[in-house]
C-alpha cells in the first residue's frame, strides 16, 4: 500500500467559542476521487485551508504528499491543482494573458493540454476575464488548475451556483480523466447528487465532525433497505437530520 496523499490526523481547529473541527481525521488514497460532503458551514473549506496550508493545526497534525504544507508550503502547492467557489482570478486579464501568467508560474505546465481545455471549454482568448461569466470563470480557473497537470486537484464547492452544463464538466469528465491518470482529487461539495456521480470515496460532514466515511459502494451498500439503495442525499438526512443543502446552525 503506497502512502495516502493526504492524511489528516485528530484534527481540532476552533475560531473563537466556535469548533470547527472537532478531531477530524481523513485519509485519501492515491487516484481516488474523494468526495467531502456537508452544509454550508459544516468545516469543509477550513479542512481544505488546512491541507493547503492556509491554516496551522491546534491540535493533530496534516500530511499531504508526507510533507507538513505549514512548514513545506513550496514543496505541497506546487503539486497541487486548486479551485474554490470564489474562484479570484485578475479580472484586468485577457483569457490568453492569464494563460501565458500562469504557465510561468508552473514548470510542469502543458501548453498543448491547455489549449485542449480552452477549446473544450469554449474560452475566448483575447476575452478579458472580467466580462466573462460565472460559469465562463469557472472553467478559466480550472483550465489554469489543470494544466500543469497536478498530482491532487482541490476543489472546493466548485460547482456551487453554476449552470448545469458547467458542473458536467468540472464533476464529470474532467474529474474521471485526472483520477484515471492515477492523479487524486479532493471536492468538498453539498450538492450530494453530484458527489454520488463521480466520488469513489464519501466523508460526510456535520458542525466540525465526520459522522460517516466509507468508499461509496459500502455505504450505498450498507443502507440497502429491502433491496433498495437509498440515494446519498437520503443517507445524509438520515446521519445529520437536515439536508446538506441545508445551512448548518
């Protein structure tokens, strides 16, 4: 067994009396597609912050790729594809001119595996990035997360307001072609019908802590009901109460 790519370990990060993550431990393998689902509120970006560095640990420690992304910030973001729902790109740039930034920045970049993505996402070069769309943007920001194709992809609720057509692309193709790769990808989403779609692995969420966290196929199969299976969103409600679209108290 190789080592997982990230592995999170007793995890507790609080803001102020607030716990957002009480003791939270992950471990996500090589090639898998990792889905993290919950509320809006749940803790899923302040794990992600964690893996990516962003935040250091009160207590239990994060590995990702065996290296401590706190102390080893360099050696962990340059192997990491990332993409949020704010998704803040310099809207004073042309698409072609956020292309040619980028690919400076990223030695592995892939300049014929970037034009591939512009095309497949219908992207304007000469359009400025500020009049593009929200949709448009999206698929801006994971142009530039893919095309110095890394060893694990974040995406933090990528899909969140977006048109339907946008979210086959970012949780469909895309998303399989990397993990076919024997690339890694991370998502946190609370929109658990696409998480159903593509995750080979589910770790649900609720106010700072895991209340399931199983491949996807023994949860499914576990909550069979009469030779039923129920769907995710189901089997989320029947954990937490309330749907993940829900917001969490």
């Amino acid at each position: 067994m190789s080592k997982p790519v990230i592995d999170v370990s007793e995890l507790t990060r609080r803001f102020g009396a607030k716990t957002a993550l009480a003791s939270v431990s992950v471990s996500v393998p090589r090639g898998a597609v990792y889905g993290l689902v919950g509320a809006n509120g749940a803790g899923k970006t302040t794990l992600i912050k964690h893996v990516l560095g962003l935040l250091r640990p009160e207590s239990g420690s994060v590995r990702v790729f065996g290296l401590d992304p706190v102390a080893e910030p360099v050696a962990v973001l340059s192997r990491i594809g990332y993409l949020s729902e704010e998704n803040d790109l310099p809207g004073w740039m042309t698409v072609d001119e956020l292309i040619r930034y980028s690919r400076a920045l990223y030695p592995g970049w892939d300049d014929a595996y970037a034009e591939e993505l512009r095309q497949m996402f219908a992207l304007d070069p000469a359009a400025r990035i500020k009049t593009l769309s929200k949709g448009q943007k999206a698929r801006a920001g994971l142009l530039v997360a893919l095309a110095y194709r890394p060893e694990l992809l974040v995406l933090d609720e990528p899909s969140s307001g977006l048109d339907p057509i946008v979210r086959r692309d970012i949780l469909g193709a895309i998303i399989r072609t990397i993990a076919h790769e024997g690339r890694t990808v991370l998502f946190s989403s609370h929109l658990l019908e696409e998480v159903e779609q593509v995750a080979d692995h589910v770790t649900m969420i609720h106010q700072g802590a895991i209340v399931l966290s199983a491949p996807l196929a023994d949860i499914r199969e576990s909550h069979r009901i009469a030779g039923r299976v129920p769907s995710l969103d189901e089997i989320f409600v029947a954990h937490v109460g309330t749907p993940a679209s829900a917001p969490d108290p």
